[in-house]
C-alpha cells in the first residue's frame, strides 16, 4: 500500500541538507552527498520524488537499469509530474554505455511530453556532484529554476554546448547557469563568458557560435 505523502511532498529542507527517499540510504550517492558536508534526512514518505533540495527543487533520478528495463520508467515519471508538488521537478538520467542509444527517447518523454526539465547523469557520483553544487549554493540563483518559458540545462542546449572544442560536460553546466539558451550564448561577449570558462575557452565559444556551422570549402 502507498503512504501518504501529502504533507513531506512539499517539505523544504533546510540549509545544508537534504531530504532523501529512505531507499537511497546505503547507496554511493548518499555517500558521495555527506563526503560533500551534505547532511542528509531520510523520509518514507516523499511519493515518488527521490530528493527535496533546499533550492525548492525536487529530483526523480531514472537509472540505468530504469532505461535499458522497458518503458515501466514511464509511468513513474507521469506519477512525477502528476504528483502536486510545488517544487521544480528534476529529472536526472543514469546515461551509460549501456544506456545511451535510450537517452533521446527518454529526452523527448521527458521534455516534450511530460515537460519536465532533464539532466543527463554518467553516475550517481555525477548527481552528487550537482546536488552538493544547489546545497552549498545556499541564497545564490537556482541553476534549475525556470526563467520564462524557458528552461536551464535543457538537454538540447546542454549538447550544443558540449561539442565547442574545450567545454566539457563541466563547463557547459557552468554555463548554463548563467545563460538559459543558446541565443543567449550567441549573444555573450568573451568578457562574460570568461569568469565562468577561463579566457581560451570563452574565445573558443564565442568563436564557436559566430562562424557558420555548416561553412563549405
């Protein structure tokens, strides 16, 4: 039987910690969250989300084993975005070797489905690694908060970026937290980008994105 989960489904942890599904206690992600100086409370009752962040943003992490098994996924993440939570929903996907030729069928589930926003993972070590970054961010700008209509760290945007020579998957997530679209990198000066990039990598963006892409002999 399910329990009822209507006053923990819109619980804000507070600074400095955050709220886990008891299933995750002995995994490597909690782990890496309190290697982090993560504090970490663990709930039976979080309905289908998987963590509360104090950023008011909750996560629903799909792995490996989630993708490759079917599309049972699915209905969890239908159960994610019906479930009447207040927080921004997060969707992180486990994308391995194994899992990655499902990565753009669950993309397009996701985003233009269910319209969620969605983040590729390569781990849990990676999710820890962006769950500390909200955690300790503490009052500063929410990197998966919603600006109009658009959203930070879509996964189209986050691919772009990834292919300029020298941006990495780290880089490109930086970037993203300042600038929720591709038009708005376009438009960024090497002066902007470069407190996030260093300068050779800012000049290899800009770069990048004022030459033509598909330029002939």
């Amino acid at each position: 039987m399910e329990t009822r989960a209507a006053v923990p489904l819109n619980a804000v942890p507070p600074y400095g910690h955050v709220i886990s599904s008891e299933k995750w206690r002995n995994s490597s992600l909690i782990q890496s969250l309190k290697g982090g100086g993560v504090k970490v409370l663990f709930e039976n009752e979080l309905g289908v989300a998987d963590f509360h962040l104090p950023n008011k943003s909750c996560i629903l992490y799909v792995s490996e084993c989630d993708v490759i098994a079917g599309n049972g996924y699915k209905r969890k993440l239908v159960r994610f975005r019906n479930s009447g939570s207040s927080f921004q929903e997060l969707v992180l996907v486990e994308t391995t070797r194994l899992s990655q030729q499902y990565f753009s069928a669950v993309q397009k589930f996701v985003v233009l489905d269910l319209g969620l926003t969605v983040l590729p993972v390569s781990g849990q070590t990676e999710a820890s690694q962006l769950i500390c970054q909200v955690v300790h961010g503490g009052g500063r700008e929410n990197p998966f908060r919603r600006r109009t209509s658009s959203r930070l760290l879509d996964p189209l945007v986050l691919s772009v970026v990834q292919q300029v020579p020298g941006v990495g998957r780290v880089k490109a997530l930086a970037l993203l937290q300042r600038f929720s679209s591709i038009q708005q990198l376009c438009s960024a000066a090497p002066t902007q980008l470069e407190p996030i990039v260093g300068p050779a990598a800012a000049q290899q963006i800009h770069s990048f994105f004022h030459r033509p892409t598909a330029a002939g002999p």
